[in-house]
C-alpha cells in the first residue's frame, strides 16, 4: 500500500508538498485578510520571466526568478501607496508585462527547453534533491519570520493606518509582507507552477474564513487544508497518472465549495483563540 515511499521521486515530492502547501496557506490568510488577491499571479507571473531570462542566459534561475517576483511586487506596492493606482490595477498591467516579457525570453531562447515549462505548468513528481533542499529552506525562512511578525501582520492586515498611528512600522512591515510572497512564489514554481500558485495562496485561507470567527483558528486551518490537499494532490497523481498541481488547486477549490455550503460562521475577526 505504502510501495510508493520506496521511490525518491515520491519522498521527495511528498516533503515539497508538505512545506509548499503549509506555507502558502499560512501566508494566504495575510493575503486575503489584506485584500491582496491578485498579488500572488502578478508575482508569479514576474517571478516566471525570470525564470525564462535564466535560461535564456543560462543562469541558475533561483536569484532572477526571485529578484523579478520581489522588485514586481514592490512596484506594485509602491504604486498603492503613492495613490497613483488602486492594487489590482497595477497588479494587473505588470501581470501582463512580465508575462509578455516571459513569453518573449521564451521566444529568444534557440532550443526548445522541458525545463521551462515545468515552471509554468509545474512538475512536482521531477524536483531535485537540490531544488527541494532550496524549498525547504526558503519555507524555513518565510515561516521563521511570519512567527517572528505574525502579530503585527495580522495588525496592518486589517488596518494599516491605524497600526501606523498605534507606532507599529507598517509601510516596513508590509513591504516584508510582499517579499515574503515573492519568496513563496519563487519556492512553489516547480511544484505548482506560475499558472496555479496563485491558488495556492488564496483558496486555503479563504475556505478557512468560512469556516471560523478566529483568526487563530483561520490559520490552523488553512495551513491543515493547504497540507492535507498537496499531500492528496501527489499521491492522486502519482496512482492515477494526474498532474499534480491541476489536481490539488481541484481538491482545495472542492473543498471551498463545500464550506460555503456550511453555516457561515466569519462574523467578525476580533478573536485570536
């Protein structure tokens, strides 16, 4: 019943899933208590150029994916704050830039490259042992500092002038917040690719606050959903021959359907336990 352990492929897709799943759905309740819905496709979209530059100039793709998904997420940052755009607007234009300059990268590149692809569509069941070993330890860097600022995320979450004003470095803080989720977007690439991690930050969280009033108990348990439907994802890919990244964000979005059956229960966001 448990052959499937014998087989590296499969430890190793099992640990990425764990430590993809468990981090975007952590993050995710930021994103969508903040309203940041569309930052995590505009990142990963960005996030893909650089990937596509990479292998254009035949660089290791880790450094250019993640400068490419943290200085998008900046500008788009930047942009809200000085009131030029409202979010999703800038989200959207540099959405379709970067994409347009992925695609281009893309089209430069003079050999028709598997690996590139894999970032897009994601290919969970080929990464490396050295690539997990870099998931795993960017998952241990994002996790190491939602604990260290989880508070004050979830202050300026709800409220970021009134976490300002209550001396608390929110415009800081929230830039550390899009770094963050440029991280995540970076180290989710080869699991779920460019296409489907924006899922992967929103479904989780958001099925989570159908179902409680705590945001305490939000996060328990959209990181439960976000590792549960990853974990479900490979295995279901692995004994069914289904792409894995399609199948999870399916099993989260059925999921999601479910709680919106069930008596809502997010009237307000005061408690923590």
């Amino acid at each position: 019943m448990f052959e499937f352990l014998a087989y590296e492929f499969m430890q190793r897709a099992l640990i990425t899933a764990f430590f993809v799943g468990g981090v975007c759905s952590w993050l995710g309740v930021f994103v969508v208590l903040r309203g940041l819905a569309f930052i995590g496709a505009g990142t990963a979209h960005a996030a893909f150029a650089g990937v596509a530059l990479a292998y254009l100039l035949q660089v290791p793709p880790l450094l250019l994916a993640i400068a490419f998904g943290v200085l998008t997420a900046w500008a788009a940052g930047l942009l809200e704050e000085k009131g030029r755009m409202k979010l999703d607007v800038s989200i959207g234009i540099l959405f379709t830039s970067t994409m347009a300059m992925a695609i281009l990268f893309i089209g430069l590149i003079k050999a028709y490259s598997a690996e590139v692809y894999s970032y897009l569509f994601g290919s969970i069941l080929s990464v490396t042992p050295s690539e997990m070993k870099i998931i795993v330890l960017l998952s241990i860097v994002v996790v190491a500092t939602l604990l260290a600022f989880s508070k004050e995320f979830y202050f300026i979450a709800f409220d970021q002038d009134m976490a300002e004003s209550s001396g608390i470095p929110a415009r800081p803080l929230f830039f550390l917040m899009l770094t963050l989720i440029a991280i995540t977007v970076v180290l989710s690439l080869k699991a779920i690719g460019a296409m489907l991690v924006f899922a992967m930050l929103l479904i989780p969280a958001s099925t989570a606050y159908q179902l409680t009033h705590s945001l305490s108990r939000m996060t328990r348990i959209s990181i439960a959903i976000g590792i549960v439907t990853a974990i479900a994802g490979v295995l279901l890919s692995y004994w069914f021959d289904l792409p894995s990244g399609p199948t999870t964000v399916l099993l989260q979005t059925t999921l999601f359907f479910i709680a919106l059956i069930l008596p809502q229960r997010h009237t307000g966001r005061s408690t923590t336990n």
